[in-house]
C-alpha cells in the first residue's frame, strides 16, 4: 500500500512511501501563484490512500488569504474525490504525535524527517 500525506497550502508539501524506508517528498507544486493540481494528481498517481492535514482558518486571517486557502484545501479534496483515492483528514496534533515523536513538532522537523 502506497500512502501519501499532504500538508495543504502554499508553502506545504507531499510527501509518499514509495517503499519501506524510502520516501519521495516535494514542495506544494505552484503554476505560476496558484496550486497546480495536474503536478499533483501526477504525484498521486499511483497512490493507495492519501491523508490531508485537517485545517481551519485562523483568528485574524484576511478574507482574501482565507478564500485562496480554502480553495487549494478544496482542490486537494476534488483530486482525490475524481481520481477515486480514499482519503482521511487528520488534525496536525495527531500524526505529529506519531510522526514526529521526540522532536520539537515543527516543519523543520517534519522536513528532516522526510529528508
């Protein structure tokens, strides 16, 4: 089973097992200033299962920047729901726990765990 995790928005990233011990992970693909959805449906081929990070807008976010993240949290779900991948949202607290057990928890870590 080959699974995928996604750490939406613009300055997030993929990342997937492409064997055990071997992970393949990217920063968020950008057309121009947008998401670009056919890098990741490119990126997902392939994959058995994908698990998004569960996100919210923030207290004092801007109208503009809320709207723009909600719609690539939108297309990430709409790659999925077309390309008929299963799919689980999980809140950053629970596969930090898992994933980055013994570390600080931040992106840094995440990124050297992927490194």
């Amino acid at each position: 089973m080959i699974i995928a995790g996604i750490d939406p928005g613009k300055k997030g990233g993929l990342a997937k097992q492409k064997a055990i011990g071997t992970v393949e992970a990217i920063p968020m693909p950008l057309a121009g200033k947008e998401i670009d959805g056919l890098a990741i449906v490119d990126f997902l081929n392939g994959v058995d299962l994908v698990v998004i990070e569960k996100v919210a807008s923030m207290p004092k976010q801007g109208v503009k920047s809320t709207f723009t993240f909600g719609m690539g949290y939108g297309i990430l779900h709409g790659i999925c729901l077309g390309g008929a991948i299963p799919f689980e949202l999980v809140t950053p607290q629970a596969w930090k726990k898992a994933v980055l057990a013994g570390t600080a928890k931040d992106k840094d870590a995440a990124i050297s765990y992927c490194t």
